[in-house]
C-alpha cells in the first residue's frame, strides 16, 4: 500500500491548464492544441484541458470559465471572443488562484496575467496592405475588409493598424470602402462577403484577418465567377487556403504558427503556476523550443512575424496545419 502512495500523489500534483479557445471545430485552434499537447508532453506533469463553446460569444466563454473554476485547474490560457466582457470572470478565477493567460486575442490587462501575441500588431496589418497590393499588381483600388465579431480585440487593433498605414505614401493607391463583420462563423462570413462584391462593383480586394472570414470569402469570390478581377488576401491556414491558391482566388495569404503559438501559451502558463513568471514589465518567459519571450509594459509579449504564404510553398504547410 505504501508504494502506491507517491504515484497517487504524482497523479494529483499533475498541473491543469485548460485552454479555452474562441469556438470548438477552429482549424487554427484545433492546432494550436496540437502544440499545447506537445508541450505538456514536454513538460511531463501538465494535463491539457482543451474546451470552448461552440459559437464564438463571451457569455460561451464564461460559463466555462465558471466551471474550470470548479474544477481548481491551475492555469487558463484564453483566446477571448470580448475583451472586457470576460474580466469579472477571469478576475474571480485568478482571486481563487489561477493563472489566467490570454493569447491569440487578449482579454483587458486587469483581467489576466499576460497577453500572448502571435506577432507585432504593427506587422500583422502592414504585411495585410501589402499583400492587397501585390494582389493588384501594384496598381491599387477599392479594399474592403471581413473582420470576426465587432467586439475581437485582436481584429481591431490589426484594423486599426491597417488604417493608420493607409495614411502613407506607399498604400496610397489603396481606398478602404468597407469593413464588415462575419462573427468567425461561415456562412454569415459567406453572406457578408457575397454582400461585399454586390454593392462593391469596383472592389478589388478583400482582406480577411480570420482564418474563418479568409476562407468563406475565396469561396464567395469564386461562386460568384469573380476569379481574377477581385483577390482575397489576409490571415488564414495552409491546410484550408491551398485549393483557393490554386483556383486563384488567392494570390497569397499569411498566418503565424498555430501550433507554435498553443505550444508557448501552454508553456508560459506552467512557468506562472511554478512561480518562474510574474508577468511584469521586462520578464522574460522561458516557452520551451521558442526560447523566451519579452513582457512589455502593458503586459503583453509578441512571439514571432507573420509569414507568407502563396503557391510555391502553400502544398508544403498544408500538410502540417
């Protein structure tokens, strides 16, 4: 009976980081859990709860927040459907003593420990205007963008990006007509996207900064046998966006890694659980094969730039996310 003992204990004293994602069935998010598994394969003592309601709302989200709470799980990394809505929440789950982490797009800074940023928002919405550009051959027109819900912290501050870029000399062929919303679901991404090219007769190019809004709208271009006189450009995955490359719908889209990113989100939530992280300004978080990360003033901290995606290399990613 004594032998039994530490394994009992071991099994107990296993870390619960629960990753809470915008909506089940995300291929992004989907793999970003390939990487939170990874790291807790890694780490050795972490249990991966993977959870998110199954459509894209903050009232979703904190119903399972409520019930991780319940649970006593030690760390909760969140993709946040509404960055204010969720602070309450989160706020009662960091006093009972979780870790709450947010990533992708943030919860408000009083509401969590650190933001995890994909990339630089400052490169996500310039590499986005230059990818409308190079679309149009450089010649420019009427852009409109597909957005996920109004309320996306990340979405609009990569929008806001885009429109301060578009003050500069070097996008000023570029004329935003449009932004619109497709709440991460499909079908209405669909439907805002048909909306967009029939009231947009000039519109030259979409830009979609959601992996869900940039594939509904290169199947709108497409349906509506607009191949070739309007492109979709903007943040999406291989494994989703190699047929419309091929179609032509897109000529090139970008994403940082999915996985990368569940991997150094999982990773930094156990280094906070252990005590090695605090998240204040100027700590650098040790996330596994990612090496380490800056926290900034706002604590936030960024982990790597977009990359490109297009035909010559699109076949090779699609195979892995």
């Amino acid at each position: 009976m004594l032998g039994a003992l530490p394994m009992a204990a071991h099994a107990a004293d296993k870390v619960k980081i629960a990753m809470v994602v915008k909506s089940l069935g995300n291929g992004f998010f989907d793999a970003a859990h390939e990487g939170a598994k990874e790291a807790a394969k890694q780490l050795g003592d972490v249990e991966i709860i993977y959870t998110g309601p199954t459509t894209p709302t903050a009232e979703g989200q904190i119903d399972i927040i409520n019930s991780l709470i319940s649970q006593k799980v030690g760390a909760i990394v969140i993709s946040a459907n509404d960055a204010n809505a969720l602070v309450p929440i989160t706020k009662k789950a960091m006093q009972r003593g979780i870790k709450v982490l947010s990533f992708d797009s943030g919860v408000a800074k009083e509401g969590r420990l650190l933001q995890l940023n994909p990339s630089n928002a400052e490169l996500i919405g310039v590499k986005q205007l230059q990818m409308a550009q190079d679309a149009t051959g450089g010649n420019g027109g009427d852009i409109a963008i597909l957005s996920a819900t109004a309320q996306a912290t990340n979405q609009n501050i990569w929008i806001g990006e885009m429109k301060k870029a578009l003050a500069k000399p070097e996008f000023a062929k570029l004329k935003l007509v449009s932004t619109v919303y497709g709440d991460d679901q499909s079908d209405k991404s669909y439907r805002e996207a048909i909306g967009l090219l029939r009231s947009n007769p000039n519109l030259k190019v979409i830009i979609a900064p959601t992996t869900v809004g940039i594939n509904a709208a290169a199947k709108a271009v497409v349906d509506e046998k607009l191949v070739g006189k309007v492109y979709v450009t903007g943040l999406g995955l291989p494994s989703e966006m190699a047929g419309h490359v091929k179609s032509g719908a897109v000529k090139s889209f970008a994403i940082w890694n999915p996985i990368d990113l569940g991997y150094a989100a999982t990773y930094a939530a156990y280094e906070f659980v252990k005590g090695k992280a605090n998240g204040k300004a100027g700590d650098n978080i040790a996330v596994g094969r990612m090496g380490k990360i800056a926290v900034d003033a706002n604590g936030e901290a960024a982990l790597a730039p977009p990359f490109t995606y297009d035909k010559d290399n699109v076949d090779k990613f699609a195979k892995i996310f």
